[in-house]
C-alpha cells in the first residue's frame, strides 16, 4: 500500500529543547526532505514568528519534486468570524497549496485550555475548514488529543470528526498528543474513526512512553494511510515519531511502499544531515541511521558477523545507506580509507597504510574527515611527495578588545610567503575569526587574484569535550564555494582561533588547486 | 499481574558502543538497582573478562534486598562435556544464586555460526541446563534468535522449547536478538511458545527497529512473565528495551505490578545515575526521565499548561521523580514567561510585558534562554530597577598569535571596577576564551574569594546563521557549578569573544548572587 509521508521537522521538530532553525536550515533540510522523497514538508507556524514567514516566502519561489509545502496553525480563535481572523489568514498568506489546522478533539480539552463551549468548538472547527477550503487550500487537520478525547468523552470526538469531514476536510490526522496511548489505543480509536468518516486518516504519535514508532505502526495496521513524524525524532518533550525509522520498517518489513529504493539509501545521510543543522550530535543508536546500528561489539558478535552477515543484523545496511562495522578499534579502517582514496581518484597514488596511520593521528587529534573530503584529499596529495603548497604562512596574530564601553573591536595581522617574497598585511573583521579571513584573503589575493571568486558558505564549531570547558578540544569545518561547486575543511585544537585557521587554510589552498584544474573535480565536493 | 524485572544493564549494556564499566561502577549501579526493586541483575560473562569475575566476587559478599544476581554465558562448546566445559564452571564459580545461558533455538544460526548439527545443538542446551541444575543453581535460558527461528524453522525452535523445558530451565526467555521483528511476531511467537511449554516465558528485545518497548509489550501481553532490559536502552547495536520506560508503562499504563510507588519515583534519579556512571549525556528526549521529557516549548502548549498540567502531559511527572519546565523560548508567549517568573519566586515584581519584550529582542540577536535559567533571572532582576552588579568589567584585550612557527600564545588582559577600587590584570590560556576566563577570575577572586569554589562544566558554541560564514552570530553556552548545584548562561554576538564573554560574566554574577543567598534557590538551578 502507498503511505503518504508527512514530515513536521520543521515546526514540530523545532519545538525540541535547544534546537533553533534559521531560515535557511528549513529551505536546505525542506531540499533534503523533497529529494528523499517526503509528500508533505510542513514548513512553520507563520502566525507565531517572521522566521517562518520568511520561510514560506522564499519556499513559494521554488520548484518542488516530490513535496507540497504545508503552513500550520489553529483554527480561528473562539467567538470570532474566520474571515477575521489574524492567523488564518497569515495562513493564507503563505500561498501554500497545503494548510494543516490543529482543532481540539476533546471536550475537556476545549472547555479548561481554550476556556469555551463544546458547540463553539465544534463551530471553530467547520468554520476554519470552510474558510480554507473557500480560499482553495487543500485542508489537513490535525484531530489534536483525539485519543484522550475518546476516552473523555467518545461521542463528543465523533461529532468533531463528522464535523470536519462535512466541511471539507482533505485528511483527519488523529493525534496522540501528549504521548501516553499504547498501540491497542490508537487501533481501536482509527478504526472507530473510519468507520465514522470517509475522509482519508493519518497518524501523528509522540514518544512519551517510547511507543511512538508502534502507536504509528498500529494506526497504519488500523487503517491510517498518511504519518506524520520529524527527522530523527525531534520534538516537543521527548520527541515525534521517527520517520527515518518509521519509513524503512514500513518498507522493508510491512512491504508498504513509501519512497524510492534509491531514497531509501540516503536515510542515514539524511539523518546525519539534519543533526548537523540542528547543532546536534545523532544518537549513535538511532535505529537505522546511527553510527552504532550496525556496530559489533561483543566478541561473539563480531566472530558469528564474521561467519554470515546476517548472525547478527536484521537487515542488509546498505539498504538504508549505512554501514556495519567490528568494533576492533574505535577508528576508521584501512578499508574505508582505500575506498575513500579511490572515490577521489587518488587509489593508484595513495600509500594507504601511511595515509590511514595519519588519519588515526589527526582523528585522536580531533579531526574528521566526513564533510570535509577537500582537507582528506589535500591530506592525501600531501603525502605523495611531490606535492608543493602554493603559499606558506608564516606568523600571525588576532586581537579582540574592547575599551570604556566602546564597541569590540578585532584585528589580525598575517605574514605569508609565496616563493621567495614575504608580504605583510592586516585588516579588521567582525570577531576574530572573520579578522584573520580577511587579512588572509588580502595578503593572498595579491599573488592569486582567483581567490576573489571564493567564498565561505559555512562556518561551524563543535566543542569536542564539553565538560572541559574552556579548555576544550575545538572542531571547527568550514564550507567553501566558489559560485559553481562548495567543498569543506576542517581543523581541530584547543584554541578556536588555531582549529579556524586550520580549516581556513585548507580551504584557500583547495580553491588554488580547483582553479589550477588539478582537483579531482568530483567526491571532493560535498 | 507481577512482572519479574531482569536488568542486564551490566552486561548486555556494557556492549555499547564507547561504554565501559569498572567493577566498581558495576557495584555502584548494581546497588541502585536492586534499591530500585529490580528481581534479576545480570552481572557480567564471568568467561570474557577478569572485570567481570571481580564483580561476581564481591558481590558474593553484599547482601541484596530485593535482587538476585545473575552470571551470564552460554551453552557447552559442541562436542565436549558439561562437566568440563570452562564457561561453564566459570559460571558456576560465580556463586550466584541464577545462572543465565544464551543457548540458540535457530537451525539456521546453529548450522552457520555454531558450525554444529541441529542435534548437537539441542543436547549443547540439555546438557548445559541439566549441569547447571544439578549444581543447584537457578537456570535462567536465553532462548536466542527464538523469533527468527521460529520463521526459518518453525518444528526445531519447538524442539529447542521442548528440550529446555524437560532439562528442568527455571524461565525461558524469547530473544529478538536481531531487533528486526515486530509486535505482530512478536505475540505469535509468545503465544506458541505457551503452548509448548508451562516454564514461566520472559521476553528479551532490541531497538532496532525503534520497537524494543512495544515488543516487550507485545511479549507480555501474549503471556510472558518476565521482562528483560537495560537502564537507559543501552546496549548492542541500537541498544535493549529501557527498563526505565517499561517499568512505569506497564505499572501506570497497564496497571501491572512492577515496583513500589516509592521506588518509581526514583525513576529519574536512576537514570541519570547511570549515565553518569556510563560517561554519557543522558539524551534529555528520553520517556520518563528525560531533561526535556515534561518541558513544553510552544507559546500554546505553555499556555494550555498554565490552564490545566493535563493539558500537554500524559502523567504527573512526579511520579518518575521528573519536573515540568516551561521553556523561554522565540516560540513562547507571555504567560510562558510569567509561569517562569512565578517559579522562581519573582511573580510580584515582574513587569511581564516589559520583561517578555526584552526577551524577544534579545532571542532577535541570538539569545536563548532554555538552559540558560541564571542568565534569564538575572534579566529578571536587572528590570527591578533596584538591583545592583557586584562588579563592572571596564575594558578588557584578547590576543592569540604563532610567530615563525612556535606554538600559539593565547594572552587576555582585563580591568574590573568594584565600588570605587580598579584593578587590572593578565593571563594566558588554551586559547583566547580559556585567557579571558582566568585573567577575570584572578581579578574578581581579589574582591569576592568565594568565587574559589565556582568551576565551569561546560562549553558550548552554536554558529547561529552558518551561512554568513565567519561574520555569522555566535551563541555560547556555559554552565558552572559550585560543585552543589549548576546553572547555565548564554551570551550571543557576531564576535565569539565578546558571546564567550556575555555568558561568562553572567555566570560569576549568578555565583555571587547564590554565595550571598539571594537566588532564589530552586528554579534556577538547571
């Protein structure tokens, strides 16, 4: 059976403690999400915050593959007219093909958080659906405590779904809302629910008792042909249901389709993409994805995998574009470091034992090299001999101060050497980091003028040992382009300044090799 | 029902990726199970390591309350003796009162990984479960890889069942030892396995399908007695069922006797013990526990719990020994702000309007306040009006620089003004961030020595608009602890220096407010 893909990362997943989406991380993980084949990316709640709005605005200028793009809100507010009312037409105002409305399900819920009658409800209800629906909105609403509804008060949730589907609702998503159903819950309540109405359902499950997986699997058992879920589980309290777990056990173990057997292999890309932009490290045991799904530790494990693959995995990584891995030591094999070298055509050059004894260095050291494949192709031709560095640093120094309550003030000053000259040269910058750019770029722009193409588009920290405080091992990976193709760099230290500047030097002389023409060209471009 | 509780945290949860326990962190959490009111603790696999055999020594020698301990192997080698086989003597030596052996109930496993016939394979159970017998001791037998046996060879796993039970096992415990099947299977498999046999039937399940906890369920459900799992879901690859959710599902949810009340309430306190004692953050998303598991972020769902606390929670967090938070967050509204206010006890003098408008300009620059509750009080008090900063930074200098070569130097030079007296001093660091820290302390411990006892526990950066590349705003993180309690600062600016430095004095500001007692004392301490 098809299953309609319903992703709330964006607004849902936003609500995770500590999580902060720009913009621009919703429009890069709403592309991700349509590559991968998701049908629904809701994208915000314009009504709450201009992030959002800007969202909307920029996401209506784009071509979407797979995805319709969806605005969340609520429905009107009580005792108004819908035509009136501010956050519907925010809602509108995002010319969406989609709107998602939350209504409340529950007569407890609607009479001590909303503060009105039943009946007033269930007008706010079909008043909001028509309004939307007038406006040429496909309408999905999201049936909020619907489960605790039945339980409370069953005919009063009856009456909201009839109400709904009278009024012209596209789908009827029931929600666990607060997260405490068990599955023999949600399939009692989504096969009530079809049998009341006609209106295709879906399922929206939160982790509470760690069940939303199930709770989702039990609504599509019962029925439902559209779930909802965020990337890796993120959300309110203790998150939604995972959609990057939620899809492969669908597909792989239920036999329903849902994406591409293409797409499916991006699941762990995707999943370790989405961390990366939310700032978070991915749960190594994420089902699926994680770096440890498919890790082997135990000796009898690691000696039965090696007999059949299938002693201990339940499936095939590949399929979800993962790898399985013995744990013998913590770092990265000779083989992913060959493999590694052969993507960038660097196999028949590449010395890889003394390439993978560097890695382990760097990587006790910090480094790492997934997302930053210019600083592991730069390492690689370094150690070939013949390799000759364009430019040569030879001191610097980055300054920051602040004076009787004037503004921060950053300077850096940088010597470099190119062949036998020395130039000397300093300038100002936002905060150190951008200083030490900036004279950098000045004093290497005078010997290659072809510099002036590149730009930084990404410039991320991670502290490493956090509990170190100030002390900590620093990783800083800086993503460049120069207008056609972006790749990234790395360098770690202790000192923020010295792993920036690390990175940052890998980059400039990347771009020099790029516009020398003797990059490899491809796989160094993430 | 009463459910007998089986942890294995100490074994199959020593097989995580990167965790490691010494014996006496064994101890330690082997203690606080059986507080917990835990009936089996697993131990360890006397036969792999010297670790574990210390251990199983001294726990020899405590007296268990509720606990019995159990050493856990597997069956005799093929073609050889109980009575010679080492692991099992090695299992016997342990002296506990119940031995645990993993013995396979595949063909499939058995033929490809045990390299031994079907028939050998059932007299290997036999004969290691009749020895164990006859040395006295209670036989637990882990029935591996039962599900996807049952699937390959349905008669044979019966067969396994039936052996076991003749040879007189104690519990038979059905392993989803992959973590590929699901509920469905699951109850099937459970309800077969009643009908072959009377021994009491345990269940044992992996994560990873994200379905660990709806399989114990399913297990329980379909009649088993005995549910198996780990602290905090740590394990094998994506990890066993988290007890720690299990346990409150089936006493709160399905009205299962599990634990005291008393005991449940340690929930909370238990896992994050062990995550202390396993050297991990314990995720804030996990049920029950969890940092975040009752904290609400949205501006509706903070406003529905300050109409009703059932509004977005399925139960009194209370009960797991977990609080409700209300996060400050861009997505909050102003009765979010004034429930924080109230709870740390400056509801009366707050000016909820301006205080909310402060909060949104300063979240427009980078500002957070979840975590970050001292820095959030301090902006409660600096509204008072009547509120006064122990000390003023004048002005201060970072430098960071590498001359021909030499390592970096990381310099910081500040001035502070307390009353009318100024001093101005210097120190190095790791880097410009870990120099401003010390220059500062060693000015601010000249006025107020009470700062002695302050320390930094963690360091955290997030580049805010990545995009913008090196001019991109910064948002920093810190939280300090006096070694009793900890509390959290943010600051935020295109400069890392000046972010670092915004969260910095705050947090010497929140020490000195705490060292003369006019914090408020809760609330605030994260």
């Amino acid at each position: 059976m098809q299953i309609s893909l319903y992703d709330t990362t964006l607004r849902d997943g936003a609500q995770t403690e500590g999580i902060s989406f720009s913009a621009e991380d919703k429009l890069r993980i709403a592309e991700r999400l349509d590559a991968f084949g998701i049908h629904y990316i809701e994208g915000g709640f314009p009504g709450s915050n201009p992030k959002d709005r800007e969202f909307f605005s920029r996401a209506a200028e784009r071509d979407w593959q797979h995805a319709r793009i969806s605005a969340f809100g609520a429905t009107r507010y009580k005792e108004t007219r819908a035509a009136d009312d501010e956050n519907l037409r925010a809602l509108i105002d995002c010319q969406t093909p989609t709107v998602t409305i939350v209504a409340k399900f529950s007569r407890f819920q609607a009479e001590t958080v909303l503060e009105t009658t039943p009946a007033e409800n269930l007008a706010m209800i079909r008043d909001s659906i028509e309004h939307l629906k007038k406006a040429g909105r496909e309408a999905i609403v999201d049936a909020e405590h619907y489960f605790d509804g039945l339980a409370h008060d069953r005919a009063y949730a009856e009456q909201c779904a009839r109400v709904a589907a009278d009024a012209g609702a596209d789908w009827l998503v029931l929600c666990d809302t607060n997260g405490g159903s068990l599955p023999t819950t949600i399939r009692e309540g989504t096969l009530a629910a079809a049998r009341w109405t006609e209106v295709p359902l879906g399922i929206h499950t939160h982790d509470d008792l760690d069940l939303a997986e199930a709770n989702a699997l039990a609504g599509i058992e019962a029925g439902a042909r559209q779930v909802q879920g965020t990337a890796n589980g993120l959300g309110e309290r203790c998150g939604n249901a995972n959609l990057l777990s939620v899809i492969p056990t669908l597909q792989l173990k239920l036999g329903h389709e849902c994406v591409e057997p293409e797409q499916l292999r991006q699941t762990a890309a995707l999943a370790r993409y989405v961390a990366e932009l939310a700032n978070v490290t991915l749960d190594p045991q994420t089902p699926f994805a994680g770096h440890s799904a498919f890790a082997h530790k135990a000796g009898y494990h690691g000696s039965g995998m090696s007999k059949h693959s299938d002693a201990y995995q339940h499936i095939d990584p590949a399929l979800v574009g993962n790898d399985s891995r013995i744990l013998i030591s913590e770092l990265s094999g000779r083989s992913s470091v060959v493999a590694k070298a052969d993507s960038l055509g660097l196999g028949d050059a590449t010395d890889a034992a003394r390439a993978l004894e560097e890695v382990k260095s760097l990587e006790e050291r910090g480094f790492q090299f997934e997302g930053a494949e210019a600083s592991f192709e730069l390492l690689l031709r370094r150690l070939e001999g013949e390799y000759q560095a364009p430019f040569e640093f030879v001191d610097f120094l980055v300054l920051a101060e602040t004076r009787e309550g004037r503004e921060m003030l950053s300077e850096a000053m940088v010597k470099i050497r190119v062949g036998e000259e020395i130039f000397h040269t300093a300038a100002e910058g936002n905060g150190p980091v951008s200083a030490l750019d900036r004279a950098a770029r000045k004093a290497l722009e005078r010997f290659f003028p072809e510099l002036g193409s590149m730009q930084l588009a990404d410039y991320k920290v991670r502290i490493l040992n956090s509990s170190e405080a100030t002390d900590a091992a620093v990783r800083v990976l800086v993503q460049s382009s120069d207008g056609e193709d972006e790749w990234g760099t790395v360098g770690s230290s202790s000192n923020i300044i010295e792993a920036s500047w690390i990175a940052l030097k890998d980059s400039y002389e990347y771009a020099l090799l790029r516009a020398r023409g003797t990059q490899s060209g491809r796989g160094a471009v993430s």
